[in-house]
C-alpha cells in the first residue's frame, strides 16, 4: 500500500468559466466540489486505477468534513487516516477558461498547533510502519501556514527509520528542506525548481538538490514532458508525448506522481534500471497527460495505456 499525505488538505473547487473578463460580472454554473490538496489527489488517482493506498492529513471544521465524506463517496476503496484540528480545512479553486487556461485561488492553510504537527507525524509513520519495510510514503503539496522548519524534516528522518521510501512533492524553502532531509525522490516542474534554488538552469539547479542530499528528482516540464535524474546519472533520462494534449492541467503533476509510485509499487521497490526507470517515467507521462483531459482534478481522463504508443524518450538535458 502506498501512503499519501497532504499536510494541507482542501475543499477543491473547479469552476468553468466560459472566459474571464476581469471587472465583470459572470454567470456560472455550479462548480465541481471534490476532496483537493495534492496528496488526496495522488490518491485518487492511484485507487482509480487499482493501486491499494491509505491518505492520511489534518482535517478541521465543517470543510474538513465534506472533503472526508466526499473522499468516501468518490473512492471509497481508499483507506483513512485522518487527524483532527482546530483550524478550518482550506479551499481551493481553480477558474477553467474553454482555452485551457486556468487561475488557481488557493487558500492558504490555516496553522496547526505544536501538539497537531506532532500527532500527524505520529500518524504518517505509523502508517507507513504498519506497511513494514519498503513502504512508500508520497508527502505532497503546501504545509499549513508557520510550519516550523523541522516539521518536513523530522518526517522524512523518522520514515526512513522505518524503512521507508519517501516521494515529496513541494515547492518553495519547503523543497530545499526536503533536499536536505535526504528524501528519495523529490517532485518538483521546473518553475518550482528555479524559483527554490536561484534558477541559472536545470542541470545547476538539479545539482544544488544533490549537494543538499536529494537523491532523485523527478521534474515535470509541462508539454516537454518529463526528465528523472538521480546523484548517479545526473544528466537523466526524458520523455514526453510527441503530441501536445489540451485541457485542464490543474492535477497532472499529481497524476505523474501516482504513475511513478504505481510503478515503485509494482516493483516492490524504486525503479533503478534503465528499463525500470524508462517504465515508471512512461507512467508518470501518461498519467499526467491522461489528467490533462480530466475537466477536474484528481481523475484520469482516458486509459494512460492507450498514451503509451505516443511515448518518446531522450537524454534528460535536451536543450530546454
């Protein structure tokens, strides 16, 4: 079973707007509610396609209770492990124009006290201990607001305790963080990797990960696709469709986690072969591409195999 945790959960809402025009009024339909925060997303995804997972993360208030309810009417074969909060569970909307652009409004999460970190750490690695060794556990998207600094860190050292594989996908000091905590596989696109290291290029910015103790990095490039690099073959290998597929974007990196993980699964333990790791990059590209198609996050659009044909691999430094 894989574990996915989102430090902070949300109330997802996706609202078609036809196309904005900023300073008017527009008339709506009713937006699609459905659990949200990247680690419930990661979820769904792998549940949809038959990967066991437990979701684990804070939830507090009357949203946190419809993102539980509707977890459970959405995918009911995805197991819970949920710490309750004070602070009300966060939104998120995204604002889908019919060109495929997208405004994200995302709610910052309100803090958790001391005593709360504490007992969702408490929870992520008993879970993960329950699995035994070898556990995968993908900590995804933002942490509430005034995280303390150690938070991600003591979380990915007491995993690896346990014998855990860690996949983190985050952006910002929190990505360094996860660097510097050795987690195994970090998840970053590439803006969020020049805006967390300085950005002169991807090959400079993937090697100050390294140097902070990161010992895989799986970047999405949006329509260039994918590239996974590790501190043994840090130039890496890239794939992407050879056609570029419209739609919503909101979740696809979410997607291209579950594929990569679901791969991890499989094998019963993180890709690490050529052939391995060119499968699990295939997976994580059609994953994502599927997402694209998906009018709301958290759900795959058409069967990822049926991408499988439009697959190209590269050398992971390309060019762009």
């Amino acid at each position: 079973m894989i574990v996915a945790v989102t430090p902070a959960p949300a109330l997802d809402l996706t609202q078609h707007v036809g196309q904005m025009r900023l300073g008017e009024s527009l008339r709506v339909a009713p937006p699609a509610a459905r659990p949200g925060g990247k680690g419930l997303n990661v979820a769904r995804v792998l549940a949809a396609r038959g990967v066991p997972v437990a979701a684990v993360g804070p939830l507090g208030g009357e949203r946190g209770k419809h993102v539980s309810d509707a977890l459970s009417r959405l995918a009911p074969q995805v197991a819970t492990r949920w710490v309750r909060v004070g602070a009300l569970t966060r939104t998120s909307t995204a604002l889908v124009e019919d060109g495929g652009r997208v405004t994200m409004l995302n709610e910052v999460a309100a803090p958790l006290s001391l005593d709360e970190h504490d007992a969702l750490r408490h929870a992520v690695v008993e879970q993960a201990e329950a699995e035994g060794p070898g556990a995968i556990v993908a900590i995804c998207g933002s942490w509430p607001a005034d995280t303390p600094a150690t938070a991600l860190r003591s979380m990915v050292r007491q995993l690896h305790e346990v014998g855990a594989f860690v996949c983190a996908d985050t952006s910002g000091e929190l990505l360094l963080e996860a660097a510097a905590a050795g987690t195994d596989l970090l998840k970053p696109n590439i803006h969020e990797l020049a805006e967390a290291t300085g950005g002169d290029g991807i090959e400079a910015s993937l090697q100050t990960l390294f140097d902070l103790g990161a010992r895989e990095v799986l970047l999405s490039k949006g329509e260039d696709g994918m590239s996974h690099h590790t501190v043994h073959d840090r130039a890496g290998i890239g794939a992407r469709l050879y056609r570029v597929l419209t739609g919503n974007p909101t979740g696809a990196g979410d997607a291209a986690v579950a594929g990569w993980l679901a791969v991890a699964h499989e094998l019963g333990h993180a890709p690490a072969s050529t052939a391995e790791r060119r499968r699990a990059l295939a997976a994580a590209v059609t994953w994502s591409a599927s997402a694209v198609l998906s009018p709301v996050a958290g759900e795959l659009g058409v069967d990822p195999q049926s991408l499988e044909a439009d697959v190209v691999f590269s050398p992971g430094f390309d060019g762009s």
